[in-house]
C-alpha cells in the first residue's frame, strides 16, 4: 500500500499551478465552464418542488440567509445537485459543493473572477487528487460508497485558495475539514423511492465555509489528517490509499464531464446513444415500439420503471428514455412528470438484456430495426461523454435565470478578470 510520507504536502505542492501566476488558458476556460454549467444547475434546482423544504427550513433558520455564507453555501449545494443535472468527476460531484463554497465566501470578501476562478479549478483538483487516491477495491466499493466524502476537504481547499491562503494555514483547514466532512454511505439511493436527498452537498459546501472560519479563528483540526494507515481514506470508508501520479498529469477541470441529462452519470451514455438514433426515427416520421438495452447485470438497478417519487426519475433508465421519446425537454420537466403522466407511456416497451456488450437496439412501427454498440464510461476522463463547449453555454443560456446569466457573463468578461463580479453576487444573494 502506497502512504506517501507527507500527503497533505504533496497536495499542495501539486496545488501551487492555480494559487498565482500565469493561467493556463484551456484550464482557465474549463473553469469558467464549470462555474457556467454549476450556475445552471442551481438556477434549474431553485424551481423545483422537492428543494422548497430546503429554502423553508433556511429561511427559518437564518432569515437574513444572504447575509450567511454559511446559509447561502448549503442553498447553493442543495439547489445545484437537485436536479442530478450537475458535474461529474471520478463519481463526485464537485461542482456543487466547490462552486456553493467559493462563491458564497466570495460574496462575502467581494474576491475578484480571478480569485473565484482560481479557487475553483484548485478545488476541483484536490477533488481528483483525493477521490482517486482513495479509490477503494472493487471488493471494498460494492460494499460502502464514499461518493461526496472529501467534497468538504475539496471545497475547504478552494475557498482556501481563493482567499489566498499560505501553506501553513492551508494544512490547517484541511485539518479542520476532515472533522466536519461527512461518512461514507451504501449507495441507498438504488432503492425506491429515490430520496430528494441523494447527497448532502449542501452541507458539503457549507461545512467547507465553517471549516476555513474556524481554522481562520484559530481552530486546530486532525492532525497529520491525510497520512498513513490512520489516513482519512479509512474514514472514507476504503481499504487503501493508491496514489498515481500519472493521473495527475491532466487537470481535473479539464476531465470533468458536464451531464446532457439531468440523471445519474451512469446513465448518460445509453441516454445519449437513444438520442441519437431518436434522430433517424423523427426524420422517418416513425414511431418506436420495442427497446432493447444490452448491458451488464449491474445495470439492472437502472431499469425499474415504477415512479414513487420525482429522484426516481434520474435513476430509471425506461422513464429516461420514455421521456426522450416523448420529446420532453431535459431539465426540470423531467422531475415534475408525474407517475401517471402519458410520456411515460414508452415504459412498458423497454427490456434490459443482460450482456457484457452494451448495446441498444430500436425496433418501429414501419419494421426498421436500428441498432448501436455502446462504449462502456471512462470514470477516469468523463469529459469524453459529456457536453462540449457549445452544449454547456446552450444549458446554461436555456436554464439560468436572466439575472444570474446577465451576472455571469459581466463576471467572466476578459478585461474584468480581476474586478470585482458584483452583478453575480448581487444576483446570487436575490436567489434570482
């Protein structure tokens, strides 16, 4: 097993390409992505029905929540993985809890764009670096999930950056991180109802917020947090630590994947190859009747079509793909169909066959039959399966609030990187 001597050094050495000096231009443009796919994401979020107990609840807990970072960071979190529409990294979701954190402290000490952007590509990258390094067995994963784990630590190391931290004081928040980041768990979510609360990323971004304050203030957390055989991994519910350094030679934000559909990564693929040939079928004016999905057992978890509650949805792949074929728009009218809504009709016409080959074939009703081989997901680089640059820009001009876009795009303009974007965080603190 691979314990390297010092870890928390080694992450932030690797840490220092995003804390000053010289952007790299295509990580700097794959951040600003990520900060424009994150927006949309909570902008879609703040209008569902399943996140109204989440701004209940904070109202009454901290009435003048814009004022709190503390409250604006768990809103941000919560809101922007609602909808399961938000980023992937190696099975995480950075974007919330990283981009809720940064943000919400930025408000706060008005940082510049460059500060936020800054703060976000590190968080993102001790993401990546922490994920991967604890990656379980195969044997270890099957048993407890720690999908979410170090989006405290990760979101922790962003707002540090940001803010511009030194080492000292970076080790220190890491520290203080660990103690307040959450416990692995066993993937519950494959049973239904799917509960609204699949991650609790809110608390991942807020508890990064209290993490850097405290540590400020003075607070001490874990010491040695990250080392040896007593290392945070276990904690994170693994049987090792495996460090490669390979892995680190490309960013994280460059290998994060932005979601075509709001459901669960695993999915994406499959619901990407049916779009596809959704295309051959309208230019026919045809209509489907028979699915046949060729994949592993694995994925049989996926193909319950019974709807209990609006999160079932990201994880049934005969509602997903009854909703494709029904035309309904991805985003938030996927998660207010109702169980007996007509466009989920096409249910009853899908059929998993269990198979090492993953494959998906459509048969119509004129007798066409067509049919594609389906690559298995590279975990590693997401980036391959997800949206390019023209598709996030498109999310988010069809999802974020007018406000909140206007806010965005006077932040990201390039003769104001280091002003101050005080039309996003006035946008932000109205929740627009």
């Amino acid at each position: 097993m691979d314990h390297p001597s010092k870890v928390s050094t080694q992450l932030i050495s690797h840490l220092s390409q995003f804390r000053d000096g010289e952007w790299n231009p295509q990580v700097r443009r794959r951040t600003e992505l990520c900060l424009l796919d994150s927006l949309a994401c909570y902008s879609a979020g703040l209008s569902l029905k399943n996140f109204s107990p989440t701004a209940t609840v904070a109202s009454n807990l901290f009435p003048s929540s814009s004022d709190s970072p503390f409250a604006a960071a768990y809103l941000y979190g919560q809101a922007a993985n609602m909808l399961d529409y938000d980023d992937t990294l190696y099975l995480s979701h950075p974007g919330s809890p990283i981009i809720g954190a940064v943000l919400s402290v930025g408000a706060r000490e008005r940082l510049s764009t460059d500060r936020l952007l800054r703060g976000i590509a590190a968080g993102y990258e001790a993401n990546w670096f922490l994920t991967t390094g604890a990656a379980p067995s195969r044997e270890r994963a099957a048993q407890v999930r720690s999908v979410g784990v170090w989006d405290t630590v990760s979101a922790s190391v962003g707002v540090s950056v940001a803010l511009g931290h030194d080492d000292e004081l970076l080790e220190r928040v890491i520290g203080v991180a660990v103690a307040h980041s959450m416990i692995p768990y066993t993937a519950k979510w494959y049973e239904r109802p799917v509960p609204a609360m699949k991650n609790n990323l809110g608390w991942a971004a807020a508890g990064a917020v209290l993490s850097v304050d405290l540590a400020l203030a003075g607070q001490t957390g874990v010491t040695n947090a990250l080392e040896g055989d007593t290392g945070m991994w276990r904690m994170a519910g693994s049987d090792r630590w495996n460090s490669d350094p390979s892995r680190l030679t490309r960013p994280g934000v460059l290998r994060t994947g932005f979601k075509l559909f709001p459901v669960c990564w695993h999915l994406q693929g499959f619901l990407k190859t049916l779009s596809e040939l959704l295309v051959s079928v309208a230019a026919a004016e045809d209509e489907v009747v028979s699915v046949t999905l060729a994949a592993p057992r694995d994925i049989d978890r996926f193909c319950q079509w019974d709807i209990h509650a609006p999160a079932d949805i990201a994880f049934s792949l005969p509602a997903t793909f009854s909703l494709l074929i029904s035309h309904v728009e991805p985003g938030p009218q996927w998660a207010a169909v109702s169980p007996e809504d007509d466009r989920l009709r096409y249910r009853k016409i899908f059929r998993h066959e269990v198979s090492e080959n993953r494959a998906l074939t459509l048969k119509t009703r004129r007798g066409d039959v067509l049919h594609a081989a389906i690559e298995p997901p590279d975990y590693f680089n997401p980036d391959g399966l997800g949206l390019d640059e023209e598709g996030v820009l498109a999310k988010h001009e069809r999802l974020t609030a007018a406000a909140l876009r206007d806010g965005a795009i006077d932040a990201l303009a390039s003769c104001r990187s280091c002003a101050v974007p005080n039309r996003l965080y006035t946008a932000l603190a109205s929740r627009a």
